[in-house]
C-alpha cells in the first residue's frame, strides 16, 4: 500500500500553499487587460525592481514569455536568434518561435555546462554581407539555470561576455530565466546583475517557486509596451489576473528563501544514489534542483522499469530514455522524503521484495 507522494517529476507539480490560497482569495483585482489590476501592477512593480529592469509583464506561462520576447526583439520576418541546441526554448517550446513568429532558430551545441562556447556563438552570427543568402541575426538566447544540463548556473562573468557579444554585433540578449532565482540562490548573485546584459528575461513563477501559474517578462518600457500588444495578439491578455499574481507575489516573498534548502537536499539525494550500486550520477555536477543519473549497463533495470518499482511507493520520476532518469527538488519535498527515495532506489536496484523498500 503506497503511504506516501513523493514527487520528483519537477519542480512545476509544487502545489500552491495556504497562504497563497488565502492571498488569491482576498486579491484585490481590476480589467488587466484595460490595465487597472492592482495586484498585477504590483508584482510588475515587484519583478521589474528585484531584476533592475524599467518594466515588467505577467504572462501566463514561461513559453508564452519566451516566445512574446523574442518576437519583440526578431519583429522583421528573416530574423535568426541564436540558441543552445539543448534549451527548453529550441526542444521544448513546439518550434513556436518559427512557427508564429516566422524566427529560424540557429542552434549552437550546448557544453555540459549550459553554455555555449563564444566562438561559436560569434561564427554563427551572420554576415550581413550575404543578405541575399541568409537570414538576419537579431537575438542571442541563454538559458539560466540550463535545465536539460541538469540545473547548471551560467555565471555572471559568462552572461556579460555573451551581452558584449551581442552588443558588438547590434544583436539583443534574451535570458530564459525560467529557473534564475536557483541561480541566484546557488551563485550568491542577485538576479538583477545575473541579468543586466540581457535586454530581456522571462522568470517563471510557477517552478521552484512554487506559484501555481505563470511567468514575468522583464526589460525596457519600449520592450514591454510591444509585449503587451503581443500578448494580446496570442490570447495571453486576461482579465482579473490579481487572482494569480497575488500567488506569485507570495512566491516571492516566501519561496525564494526556500530553494537554499531544495538544493541542499537535490545534494544529500544525489550523494545517496552514489552509494547505489547500478546507479551512476557526478554529485558535483548538481549545482541546484535538478539532477539527472544513469543506470549502468548490465544492471538489468530499466528507466521505465525503475520508474514503476518507484510508484508502486509513492515515488513519482521522469526518464530521458531507456538508462537516464531525471529528478527535480522543490520545497514540497521533505528531507525524510530523500531518505525514503534513496532507501527505495537502493531496493529496486537491489532486487528486493517491495515491502522492504519501505
Ligand atoms: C527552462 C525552462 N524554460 C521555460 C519553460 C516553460 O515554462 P512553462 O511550462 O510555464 O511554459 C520551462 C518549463 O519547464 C523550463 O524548464
């Protein structure tokens, strides 16, 4: 009989709290589209000041940010934006930016890291000499912390140079920020100067920070007053949304301090699975929330195996293919949790009865 739910699927199954619950109920609210929600205002206000940015836009999701800012910044049809081949915006977003907005997506391999080498960014910028040939460069993307790189933080000194870059060549910066309070947490940098070089930035609410939706677009007043027509454009303008940014304004107030001890605790569950024989995983390499590990060859445990000896106790987790599992930490994950998950791991791996893994 499963006693417990621990899930570590990701950090957006967080669940919002009581006192978000009660925030959204008492939330003073207005026509956001007209532009009169208080409580919308606020948060803007709120983000706008934590990212030392002049303006900021509630949107309700982390894609719908991304896609609103680089349709902002690539607003000529040809326009190319430079991105890491492995980030959410290029794998995960449904190809929306060429899509919708007519923007050719120019990969550039992802290290490890998150990063992508400047070299390569720099020869990937077109000539604009071959106009007939080629589409325009207008926009760089960073991705920080790097999710499909397992949570890495891309360091202030790494971020600046991109933005000279980019300055060099009339290029805009764009930073998913989708997780860039984990950075800010793990690299002691506060978010605004994580972000200064960027011209824009999209910071979700509803990860580790545990809002139950949406996201902040930041940048320029010019910047956000043509967001704000695109959101309107792509159905993202509502009405009352006081409602979900008084959540997201408890988030702020009351989360971020949190994401300290989820990476401390993705940090003890990463040194557990290193003792588990069959299981491989760099504990060096979990900078935040997210880790990935692999099952070794010969182990005779699959992914998809391993993932239903787990919900059989309540252990909820995501795979990448048949040998690499992902886990992600958030505050609704308690350190008695990590332990129950490594003391079941080390039973699936093991081959033991079920009612031992408990
Ligand atoms: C790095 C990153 N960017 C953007 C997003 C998109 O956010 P949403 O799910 O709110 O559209 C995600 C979602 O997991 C993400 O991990």
């Amino acid at each position: 009989m499963v006693i417990r739910t621990v899930d570590l699927r990701s950090d957006t199954v967080t669940l919002p709290t009581k006192t978000m619950r009660a925030a959204m109920a008492g939330a003073e609210v207005d026509d956001d589209v007209l532009g009169f929600d208080p409580t919308a205002s606020c948060l803007e206000a709120e983000m706008a000041k934590i990212t030392g940015k002049e303006a900021a836009l509630f949107v309700p999701s982390g894609t719908m940010g991304n896609l609103i800012s680089v349709l902002v910044h690539c607003d000529v049809r040809g326009s190319e934006a430079i991105l890491g081949d492995k980030c959410h915006i290029h794998l995960y977003e449904n190809g929306g930016i060429a899509t919708i907005g007519g923007v050719h997506p120019r990969p550039v391999k992802n290290n490890e890291d998150g990063t992508m080498d400047i070299g390569l960014v720099e020869a990937a910028i077109r000539d604009p000499q071959g106009e007939q040939f080629y589409p325009t460069t207008r926009l760089i993307c960073l991705e920080n912390t790097h999710a499909n790189s397992g949570g890495k933080c891309l360091s202030v000194e790494y971020t600046d140079r991109v933005g000279e870059l980019a300055k060099k060549y009339g290029l805009k910066l764009h930073i998913d920020g989708a997780r860039i309070f984990n950075a800010e947490t793990a690299l002691g940098v506060p978010v605004g100067r994580l972000v200064r070089a960027a011209d824009s930035a999209s910071v979700c609410l509803s990860k580790g920070l545990g809002a139950p939706v949406g996201s902040v677009i930041v940048g320029s007043a010019r910047f956000i007053a043509k967001a704000r027509v695109l959101r309107k454009t792509l159905g993202g303008g509502m009405r009352q949304i006081g409602i979900l940014c008084a959540a997201g304004l408890i988030a702020l107030q009351e989360n971020v301090g949190k994401l300290e001890q989820d990476h401390r605790k993705a940090k003890a569950l990463a040194e557990g699975i290193a003792q588990i024989k069959g299981l491989k995983i760099d504990v060096a390499s979990v900078e935040t929330n997210i880790m990935y590990f692999d099952i070794e060859e010969g182990s005779n445990m699959t992914a998809l195996k391993l993932r239903k000896k787990l919900e059989e106790h309540g252990i909820l987790i995501m795979f990448d293919n048949s040998s690499r599992v992902r886990l992600v930490m958030h505050h609704q994950i308690s350190e008695g949790d990590v332990q129950y998950t490594i003391s079941c791991l080390k039973n699936a791996m093991a081959g033991l009865p079920e009612e031992n893994g408990i």
